[in-house]
C-alpha cells in the first residue's frame, strides 16, 4: 500500500485493522471456495462475521502476548500474526504447514507469535491459557493470555474451573467469549440459564464487560482496557462479545436449525462493512482500504499458489516429532518392560 506522511495515528490504526480482518476474511472465503471444489479434504469451521473479535482483542496484544484458540480458529491465528502461507499449507496437509500438514485447520499453532494452538474440544483451549497466565505472573514478565471461545464452552466445567483458579490467583488471563449465539447447533437458550455470558463474571469476583462484537472499535477498547489491567497485576477480564457467523457450524452445514432471515439481518451488520461505513465520508482513506482489498486478495493467491507446489509429506515421516529418536523409543519400551517383568512385544 502506498504510503503517506498525511496519515494520522487513527487512520493507521484504522487501516491496520481493516487489513486484517480483510485478509481473514479473503483467507476464509477462498479456503470455503476450495473446499467446496474438492482442492481440500476434510471440512472447515469459518469464521465469516465474526473477524472483528479476533482483530480487536489480538490488535492490543503485544507478540509475545498468548492465545488458545477453537476450532474456529483462522482469524485468531492471522490476528495475532500467523502467516497465511503456511496455514494454508497446512490445511492442503502438505509440508510447509505449520505443523508440516499434520494438524490440519483446528489445530493451527505458532509458538513465535504466542499462538499456543487451535483446539478441536469444547473449552479446551482456556485452561491452557490459564497455565500461560500462571507462568507469565511467576516469570514477572508482564505478558498476557487471551483465550478464545463459543459460548458453548461455558457450560464445560474447565470453564468455570479456570475462571475460579485466574481469580483467586489473579493471573494476567484475558477471556473471551465470541457468542454468536449457536453451540452448533443449539441456541442459548437451550443450554445456559442465562442470555448473557458475562453474568458468570460476578460469582468469581472479576470484571465482565459486554460489547458489540460486529464494532472493531467497541470490542478493541474493551480489550485495550482489561490488557492493561492484567499486565498491572489487576488479574483477569471476562470480556463477551455479542457477535455471529454467517456460515454454518462447518462448511456445507444445511443450518435448518435458523431462519434465513436472521442471517440476513446479521449480514447487514457485516464488521468489514461496519468499519467501511463508518468512515464513509473520508475519501482518501476510502482509497486507501480500496487497495488494501486488492493486496489481501493477492496476498491470499500467493499463499494457495505456494499451497499447491507444496508436497505432501513422505510416509517414512510418520513418526518424525512424535518420538526424538524412534528406534531409541522402541529400545527403551523393550528395556523397561524386561525390567517391570512384562512380555517384549516390541
């Protein structure tokens, strides 16, 4: 993008996150495009609608801040810095992936950027959290943890566990909740007591703040806010933001569980377009974000192209990061069987 020593530091901010919600955005509809035409195997859980969580809580967090992440995971790891080359990769399952095509999309990590890891299970990905919390607040390093999560986790145990233990220990854990309104399939009021999840802030005696999910501003702010009170010592934040996805939990998902109208209302309260409207009247900057589309869209092509020339990995691989040395694994077993008194079946 061109450059200009006009820009104001709002603007930049403006254009940052508008980047990166596009290039979310372009990442997961191209990924839909190819799974829908065979390219990928396997299925995908979008996060179409919801980007401007993700940009809003990771834009305040600094690169060797922590996430966990869901299995709607994408945004999260592009807006804490992970790289659309090898996520995509990854989800082809070839080499180059961040974990060498073994994770595949719900699995997404990248410990440089503070990415501890997409999650396939319901909440597992908060305690994970709390435990990078704890370990911040013990190296007094004053980093932070954010955890990602549907309001179907919070009805797992591990949820209210980990928000008890953070309390009580006042650790430097950001929670974020993305309810957008379906556990799957399942509305809310199916399976909590309550509609909103920041009630259960109270009980443990930490801040809950609610805001609009589809504003990239409102939900930047409050993530700004509960940051920098844990890096202060000020313990943990449950921060829910009301947003929805567009798409169905997974991709081909019929979604006879909503009305089509509903999602059509949500579609209107698009957070790209959000942000685009709401500055609408600045031409220049309009221009600007003009050609941040086009760049994100280049930039997504360039990462399907180095996808596709990218090979699978070889089967003699199999074993490769799973043991440090496996024949050292097979010796070992056979040792330590012969001395528990066991069979070699080695």
């Amino acid at each position: 993008m061109k450059g200009s020593s006009a820009l104001t530091e709002d603007t930049e901010m403006i254009l940052r996150l508008f980047r990166t919600m596009s290039l979310i955005r372009e990442f997961e509809t191209a990924a839909a495009g190819l799974l829908a035409s065979g390219a990928l195997d396997g299925t995908l859980h979008m996060s179409i609608g919801q980007e401007a969580v993700a940009v809003g809580v990771c834009d305040v967090l600094m690169p060797d801040d922590y996430i966990t992440s869901t299995h709607r995971g994408h945004g999260h790891c592009i807006a804490k810095g992970g790289k659309v080359k090898p996520m995509m990769s990854e989800l082809y399952g070839h080499v180059g992936g961040y974990s060498a095509g073994r994770s595949g999309s719900m699995h997404l990590a990248d410990a440089e950027v503070g990415i501890l890891g997409a999650n396939a299970i319901v909440g597992a990905g908060i305690p994970i959290a709390v435990g990078a919390g704890f370990s911040a607040k013990a190296r007094k390093s004053r980093q932070v943890s954010g955890t990602f999560f549907g309001e179907g986790a919070v009805a797992e145990g591990v949820f209210h566990e980990s928000l008890n233990l953070a309390a009580l220990w006042r650790l430097p854990v950001i929670f974020v909740c993305e309810n957008n309104g379906y556990a799957e399939m399942s509305p809310m009021s199916v399976h909590l007591v309550t509609e909103d999840v920041v009630d259960f802030a109270s009980p443990y005696g930490i801040p809950g703040v609610q805001v609009d999910g589809n504003d990239v501003f409102a939900v930047r702010a409050a993530a700004a806010e509960a940051v920098e009170r844990a890096r202060d010592g000020g313990g943990p934040t449950l921060l829910e933001c009301k947003t929805y996805r567009v798409h169905g939990h997974y991709e081909g998902d019929p979604q006879r569980y909503r009305d089509k109208a509903e999602v059509e209302q949500w579609r209107a309260n698009d957070p790209l377009k959000r942000l685009t409207d709401a500055v609408s009247t600045n031409a220049a900057l309009i221009s600007e974000m003009e050609e941040v589309t086009s760049e994100v869209a280049s930039e997504v092509q360039e990462a399907i192209a180095w996808a596709e020339s990218d090979p699978h990995p070889e089967l003699s691989s199999v074993l490769s990061d799973v043991y440090r040395d496996p024949s050292s694994f097979v010796r070992n077993s056979a040792t330590w069987r012969s001395r528990m008194g066991e069979s070699e079946v080695l």
